[in-house]
C-alpha cells in the first residue's frame, strides 16, 4: 500500500486507466476507523487519467467518497482488470487491482517489470501470446514469461524457460540462444544442432519450446556432428527405456547424423534428450508424449458458421459470419501442442455503417437505421431542392455508397431590367420573394409588372417590354381629347375639343413623336368674347 499516492499512481501502476467513477458508491467504514475526526477527513480530488489526457479530479465532486473503482487496462494485451483507491485520513491509498478478470479478490498494485526484446532468436510468450514487440514494454507485477529459441534444437537454449515479475524485478537473468554446428559450418566448439524428424504420427512444439508427440509415433532425433571428430552421446531423462543410437545408415548422412530413435513412443518416453560431444558441448531438447486435445469450441454465437476438423494436434477450426455481420478474429485457428487453440474463436459483429451527421440542417432522412443493406432516402423542405446522392445504402466494409447530400436554397437569377426600364427588388431571390419592373419616362410597361420566385428557381413571368409611348396629355380646361387612352402609340393623334362658347388657342391635334413626347403643347379653351 501507498499511502502518499495523491497522483493516484497511474504512471508507476498500470500502462494506461481509462476511469468509470461510480459516483455515491461508499465503502462502509468500520467503528475504529471513525474514533478521531482525522479519519473522517474528505480527500483531494485525485488527477484523473482519461485516454492519456490528464483531468484534475476527473470534473467529479469527492466529498464523502470514501472508495472509489474504475476499469485498469493493464499489460500489453490491454487485460482489464477492475481496480480500485481508498480515501484514508485524508490521503488516497493504492490503487488495488483484482487478481482475475472476474475476481473479487484485490491486490496492491505492485511495480512493473520492463522488457526489452533484443535477441532476434528467443521467443517470449506471456499468456499464451507471443509477444513482438521491438521497443521496451512494462508488464505488471505477477506476469509470467516462458521462452524458448526460435527453433527448438538448431540453437542451444541457455538460462530460465519461465520467468516472472515480482515488485518491478525478474526472478532470474533473460535467457539467450547460442548457434549450434549446423549455423556455424560443424566447428567442434559449437554445441551439437538437434533436428527432430517424425516418420509416422505427429509432432509440434510448444510456446515454451517442448516437443511433444503423439503416442505410437516414431521420431528419429539426429545430433548433427562431424563423425571425424568422434562420437557423440546420447543421455536421456527418460525411466529405464533404451533407445537405439548411431550414426544414420544413408550414406549423406552417415559422416555427420548421430541418431536416437523413439520406436512407437509412450508416455515413458517424455524427458529430456540431450547430445554431448566428445568436447563437452551439449544441446538438448525437451519431448512430452501425450494425446493432446483441446477443448470443445463454444458455438453459442448464432451468427457464425463454423467448420471444425477435430479437437487433436493440428486440426484446424474455419468460421465465416452470416450476411450482415464481419468476423472479428481469426477467421481460422489451430489446435496447438499445449493442448490450446492458437487463438479465441472470433465474433460476428453487426455490419454497421457510422452514423449519419449531415451538415444541411434542412435535409430530411427517412430512416436512422445503418446496418449493412440498408437504405437512406433524401429529401428536402420546400423552397430547398436536394444537392447530391437522393439515396445510400450501407455497404460490407461498414461505409456508405456515396457522401450524404445537402439541402441548398432554391433561388432564382437576379432579374435583368428591361431597356429602358428598371427593377424594384430587395437583393433576395429565394422562392416567394418578387420583384417588380417599371419604365422610364417615355416608355409604356407592355407586360406583367411584378414577378415571382417559384419553388423550381424559375421566375412566374417573363421581363416585361419598355416601348416608345406618349403618355395621356391631359385635358384642357373646358375641354376634352379625343381619343382618351393612359398610353399613345408613336404616330397616333389626338385632337383637343373646346366646350361649347369656348375656342381653342393653340394646334387641335397633337402627334405623338418618336421621342415619346407630343408634337405641340397642349392648346387652351378661351371663352369666345375674349
């Protein structure tokens, strides 16, 4: 226990925590613990590390917690482990860890020990995993390692096959693989290469590099040694069995394979095998004869097919997912020599593509749905017309068969002014607005006056003309015009009347001109005694 672990030793106790606090979870505290009020006293807020980020107190409030669990990622195979700290006296203790993934029991959380693989050669496995990794890596306190050379026999295996971390430190020095006479052209200072051959049954090795054969198998272990520079011998650890031993009767090999030969083998048999030469160099390997099995494979997911050959050494389990679902695994697994599949049977995910976040504020889906097969529709308010795919449909690698649309504001061109005239607008062109066009002095509107944006971005009418007119010139004063119009064509003329005892003073008839004015003033109406 630490009990000034205020930082809440994430760096120095586990390789990531990610926190679920259980907010209002108490520890019940016994009678001792409240006789002074010290005991009583509330803790900081702890740092909190949160996906590598670090959150002073996590934004939670501590007062009267006195326990607090979170989830611990711990190890390079990310194990989880449900852990724990405990206010005492003001001061957070631990953290404490389970011991098992589903245990209860909680452990300190004890140093780390750092690995760094630098021998090409040994193979390190820790949980049934090899690990290959090539930078330094922390594994927690209670880790266990086996090693073994990459291929068992052709390199003498020297040190410990089983290591563990205990408070940061390993209970023994790394081991390593030396070269034997086959990689170091048979020099007689190099310890003899040890080749197994199975010539009926069935062989393997294990991740701690023991060979293991099936019972009634027939296996000839050769000492590969230079015969000219005497015989090698054979030892074994095995009862009271002999093993007949010489040099091989084929003539390649008679001058440098030293064999031993395990005639139907049983379980008597397993031991230690080790070939010394006339020097004293030595290699030796490790054979366990045995039935191997492995366990049954649990089939409860009703969306994987699977196709099992066997349970024994070697036979090899296929699995493939329904339609709609992904494996997630390896889609094919090995029974292994330890007795042990070479991996977990996969899963079958739902396909599911990511959730659909449209930047249109406007665009409507018909559906939320996102698994594999399924189809989105499109479709926009009106005034909006839709920019893009009208439709998508989720595919097998979890993407969709298009980008989502958008919904864009229908709007019409800015309207031109006819010549001679101009437009009345509000600079806005979206579906409803409109606009209206007048004429300028001289000129006669011929057309509609006003339109509007419709909900397909096209004006309701056409521009308007601005032709050449004269407009109605008015009437004199006990007077009338004949004819009365708002607008005159060009050339047309009017003639201008008096009322009964009136003359008229000026020109009676006024032309229309081109320019769009009339020919004359307009004449006066003068009482005739004036």
């Amino acid at each position: 226990m630490c009990p000034s672990c205020n930082k809440f030793l994430f760096v120095t106790c586990a390789v990531l925590i990610i926190v679920f606090f259980k907010a209002g979870r108490f520890e019940k505290t016994k009678p001792e613990d409240l006789q002074t009020k010290e005991h009583r006293r509330d803790c900081v807020p702890p740092e909190v590390t949160v996906n590598g980020s670090v959150i002073p107190g996590g934004g939670t409030t501590f007062t009267g917690v006195h326990e607090v669990q979170f989830l611990g990622i711990i190890g390079p195979l990310e194990q989880k482990r449900v852990c724990k700290i405990k206010c005492f006296n003001g001061t957070w203790i631990g953290p404490l860890c389970t011991i098992d993934v589903d245990g209860d029991r909680f452990q300190p959380m004890l140093r780390q020990c750092s690995l760094q693989m630098t021998d090409a050669e040994v193979i390190v496995s820790y949980e049934g995993k090899r690990l290959t990794a090539d930078k330094e890596m922390a594994l927690p306190h209670g880790s266990k390692l086996d090693f073994r050379c990459s291929e068992v026999g052709m390199y003498k295996f020297v040190g410990q096959q089983h290591l563990k971390c205990s408070n940061g430190k390993w209970s023994s020095t790394f081991p390593h693989c030396v070269a034997t006479t086959l990689q170091r052209n048979f020099s007689a200072q190099a310890p003899p290469t040890i080749i197994y051959n199975v010539m009926s049954g069935d062989a393997d090795v294990t991740e701690a590099g023991e060979v293991v054969i099936l019972p009634n198998s027939i296996v000839h272990l050769d000492c590969l040694f230079q015969r000219e520079h005497g015989n090698p011998e054979w030892a074994w650890s095995a009862g009271q069995r002999q093993y007949p031993c010489g040099w091989s009767l084929s003539t390649d090999e008679r001058s440098w394979k030293y064999r031993l030969s395990i005639y139907y083998a049983k379980e008597e048999d397993s031991g230690f095998y080790s070939c010394t030469t006339p020097r004293g160099e030595s290699n030796k390997i490790y054979v366990i004869v045995k039935d191997v099995e492995c366990p049954p494979i649990n089939s409860i997911d009703h969306n994987r097919v699977m196709a099992v050959e066997g349970n024994k050494m070697h036979s090899k389990a296929h699995f493939a997912c329904m339609e709609g679902f992904k494996l997630v695994g390896s889609k094919d697994i090995t029974c292994t020599a330890s007795g042990k599949w070479s991996d977990a049977p996969p899963l079958c995910q739902l396909i599911q593509c990511p959730l659909l976040t449209p930047d249109s504020p406007h665009l409507k889906l018909s559906t939320h749905n996102r698994t594999y097969g399924d189809r989105v529709n499109f479709s926009c308010p009106t005034s909006y017309r839709l920019v893009g795919a009208a439709s998508l449909h989720c595919l097998k690698n979890e993407s969709w068969s298009d980008y989502p649309p958008m919904c864009e504001a229908i709007t019409c061109t800015p309207p031109l002014p006819p010549p001679n005239g101009r437009v009345l607008d509000t600079g806005r062109y979206l579906t409803g607005d409109t606009v209206t066009y007048t004429c300028h002095a001289g000129f006669v509107l011929v057309g509609e006056s006003m339109a509007v944006c419709n909900d397909v971005g096209e004006w309701s009418q056409q521009p308007p003309i601005c032709k050449p007119a004269c407009e109605f010139p008015g009437e004199p004063a006990n007077g009338y015009v004949i004819p009365t119009k708002f607008h005159y064509d060009i050339g047309e003329i009017v003639v201008v009347s008096c009322n009964k005892g009136f003359r008229t003073l000026g020109s009676k008839e006024l032309h229309c001109m081109p320019s769009g004015h009339w020919s004359n003033p307009l004449p006066h109406c003068r009482p005739y005694n004036r």
